[in-house]
C-alpha cells in the first residue's frame, strides 16, 4: 500500500473519530465512504468524476433531503474532510451539476452548515 494512500485512510479515520460524535444526524462514518470515490476527481487529476462518485454522492444527496439536521451533518463532514484534503475547491463546485445533485451539498469551508 503506497504512503500516500495509507495517509489519507488515516486522515479519514481521524474525522470519522472527531466527528462521528459531534454531529446530531448522519455520522461521518457514513459520509465518508459515500464520497471516497470521488476523491480521484476532487484531488487527483482526473477529468471528471466517475459513476461511484456520481453515485455516492446522489446517495447523500437523497439523505440531505431527508431532514435539516442530516444535511447540516453531511455539510459540517464534508467541511471537515475539505480542511484536511487538497480539494480542488472548483471540480467540487461542479460535482453538483455534474452527477445532477438536487440539493447542492456544497464542499467548501466557506458555507455556513447550520442552515
């Protein structure tokens, strides 16, 4: 297992951990893998996002919809994995229109999670 790989399933593991407790709602143990797939377009250099990706994240899309304290613990997971990762805060604002995601669960610090 390369080095990079092994950091970056430790890093999930840490906001899982930190998480997992501090959100009412969805916990992040269960955000996580939902967008793990995507972190080849979101991180790495590929083009666009793939259909695991697509597919995670329409699951969590589907669940943001469900109740205002999911989608604010989905937002404040996805927050917490953008200040650990180098995403490419661009392809992130695309994933919405690209995997055509209702409720525009954004992955940016700069969104405010309680509303």
């Amino acid at each position: 297992m390369s080095i990079k790989l092994l950091q970056i399933l430790c890093t999930i593991l840490i906001i899982i951990m930190a998480s997992a407790s501090a959100t009412a709602g969805i916990p992040c143990s269960n955000v996580v893998p939902k967008v793990f797939p995507c972190s080849g377009y979101l991180i790495g250099g590929d083009s666009s996002p793939s259909e695991a990706c697509c597919g995670g994240a329409q699951d969590l899309d589907a669940q943001a919809a469900a109740s205002r304290p999911d989608r604010q613990a989905i937002c404040g997971c996805l927050q917490a994995a953008a200040a650990v990762f180098p995403i490419d805060v661009e392809k992130a604002a695309t994933l919405n229109d690209s995997c055509h995601l209702k409720n525009k669960i954004p992955i940016d610090l700069s969104v405010d999670c309680s509303t």
